[in-house]
C-alpha cells in the first residue's frame, strides 16, 4: 500500500460533499477513541503485571503528584 499524505487526504477529503465530510470526521473520532481504549488496556495490563513481578513501588499520590509537578516545572 502505497503512503498518502495529510494533504492528499485533506484535498480528497475536501472533494467530498459535507455530510460524507461529517460521516468521516465521526469515523475518524470513533477509530481514535477505540485505539485508545486498546492503548489504555494494553497499558494497564502492563502495569499491573509489573506490580506483580515487583518492578513498580508503591508510592503515595500526594508524593507522586508533588514530583511531577517539579518535573514539568523543570521542562523547557
């Protein structure tokens, strides 16, 4: 399969008539939110599976919240 560019998809997207235009935007938004329902899965199963194998430490939220707080503080 050949690669497609966001600007070919937007000029073939622009030949559409405006409701297929909304029917894509709704596929599109729906496709997002189920990838990312699988990431979030994959995510936690993750998490959990190294929890159990003792790879995380249990860490107080406040703790936690208080470190990020300076890392992104610290970000450029």
């Amino acid at each position: 399969m050949a690669a497609v560019t966001l600007n070919q998809v937007l000029e073939l997207t622009r030949k559409l008539p405006g409701d297929e235009q909304d029917m894509l935007v709704e596929l599109v938004r729906r496709s997002r939110a189920e990838q990312w329902r699988r990431d979030l899965v994959r995510d936690g199963r993750k998490a959990v599976k190294d929890f159990r194998a003792g790879k995380l430490k249990v860490e107080r939220a406040e703790d936690y919240v208080a470190r990020l707080r300076v890392e992104w503080a610290n970000e450029p």
